[in-house]
C-alpha cells in the first residue's frame, strides 16, 4: 500500500481509521455492543469524518456493508453526496411488513449464515476454532453463485471448504494483512452489523418507500452469490432498482468475477469509478 497516506480521526464517538474502515473493521474502533451499529451510528460516522476532513460533499464508493452504508448515506444525507459508485450490494427498500431476519430465515431457513450470525458468542467460538487466517481464505474465496448455509451439524469448517491454492488475485500477504487486523479487532465489530438489522428495520420505518436521488454506478460480479439471491437479477434488470434508484446511470455485470470484485479486477473496478466520476 506505498503511496497511502494513513491516518486516524476522532469522529462521532470513536476513532475512525481513514480511507475510512467502517468501525468494526480494520484500524477503526470496534465498539462490543451490537445496539452501537445502528444504522445511523453508521451514516453519522461518515457524515462526522467528512465534516472532519473538511468538505461538504463527496463521491463516495462503497462494497458490501460498505455499500448498504453507502445507500443510507444518500438517504440520509443526500446533499452530501456528489455521486456513488456501488459494489455487489444493490439498494433493498425495506419491507413494511416483515422484519428482516424473519424474511431471511423465511426465504433460506435457519441455517442462512446471516440467520446464524445472529447467536452472540457462539460464532464467535466457530470462528476461533476454524482460525482467521483459514476463515479470511474461505470467506474471500468463496464463488459458489448461491446462499451460505452454515449448519449446526458440519459448522463453518463443513460449510465453507477451505482452497487448496489461492486465485492469483489473492496473496499470502493480503490474507496475512487482513488476518492481522482481525486478529487485533476480534469479529464481534463485524458480526453487529448483522445483529442490527432488525434494530434498523424498526428505525427505518419513516423511510420506507424512500428513492435515492443521486448519481449511481452500480457493479457486480455475475459469480456473486447477492447477485444469485431470489428475485434480485429480476430486480436489477426490470425496472425495480431503476425505480428505486431512479438516477441510476450505469448497471455492470462484471463476467466470471465473484462477490469480492474490488480484490478480483481491481484495475477494472478503479476504471469504473474514474470514468462515472469524471463526469461530474
């Protein structure tokens, strides 16, 4: 990472480490409680490190929670946002009448990993016993185009096969870059986003229904399993994101690249975020 300036801000209660890992994550501070990833403590981390830094409107790309934190942002703060690059995760409107992990179980049964992440401490325990040097491997490795189900009988261990050998677009040293940070920071930071959600379906109710109403790139691996979940390709591609999203400007299904499509093509990811932002 020669070139990168890093550095860490006091912003909105915690350290936020900058180009910002979301808190949980990496540098950043991983409060214990699940309650303190509300997704506003989440918007308001970036909205207080943008103030921090000393602008009033940015671009902003985001990938996976980064993403779904992303879409709030522009929901939230619209004003604040120059335009969005999205990675992997479309905009999902909340569902006035189920909460979320209910329609997750409903949709993939208990066993659903986002299901299972909901057991305090017990992931936790599976994680450990699994290694995060092993568990980082898995879970960035992963290419099956469907849902991750993570039984009680086979575990993480049964559930996700470790590779023999990594892609090309992964290293030693990047799984040894991110084992490290987990390492230091522990999994629960993570975890809490998941244990949060039905918090933020109940929060989120004066938006439902709620368009976002800024520039919008939108990319996703054809091999990603968000990409392979019910009804989404129908979503993307007919008329519902467009509705939902409607300055959505540009939609890429990036051919044979899996879920982590910022580690797999990154000179083509970084090409696609120049060329929507030089627009503007």
């Amino acid at each position: 990472m020669e070139g990168i300036g890093h550095r860490t801000l006091r912003v909105n209660g915690i350290n936020i480490h900058v180009a910002p890992d979301l808190r949980g994550y990496g540098d950043s501070d991983s409060p214990p409680s699940a309650s303190d990833y509300s997704i506003f403590h989440l918007v308001g981390d970036l909205v207080a490190l943008v103030h921090a830094l000393g602008q009033d409107q940015v671009f902003v790309v985001g990938h996976d929670w980064g993403a779904i934190v992303a879409w709030w942002l522009c929901v939230l703060r619209p004003d604040m946002v120059k335009a969005l690059v999205n990675l992997s995760v479309p905009y999902s409107p909340r569902n006035p009448r189920r909460r979320t992990v209910e329609s997750l179980r409903a949709i993939f049964g208990d066993d659903y990993y986002m299901c299972r992440f909901q057991e305090h401490g017990a992931i936790e325990a599976e994680f450990e016993q699994i290694g995060t040097t092993s568990l980082i491997k898995r879970f960035l490795t992963y290419r099956t185009p469907a849902a991750i189900i993570i039984t009680k009988e086979k575990g993480i261990d049964g559930s996700l096969e470790a590779p023999a050998t990594l892609p090309s677009w992964l290293s030693a040293a990047d799984v040894e870059y991110f084992a490290n940070k987990f390492e230091k920071s522990g999994f629960t930071g993570g975890l809490n986003y998941y244990r949060c959600m039905d918090m933020n379906w109940e929060l989120t109710a004066p938006w439902t229904g709620v368009q976002i109403k800024v520039p919008v790139k939108f990319i996703v691996g054809d091999l990603d399993l968000t990409y392979h979940t019910p009804g989404v390709q129908d979503y993307i591609h007919k008329g519902g994101f467009r509705k939902r999203v409607p300055f959505l400007q540009d939609v890429v299904v990036m051919e044979g690249a899996g879920h982590f499509i910022n580690q797999e093509r990154p000179q083509e990811i970084s090409d696609h975020i120049y060329d929507f932002i030089k627009k503007f």
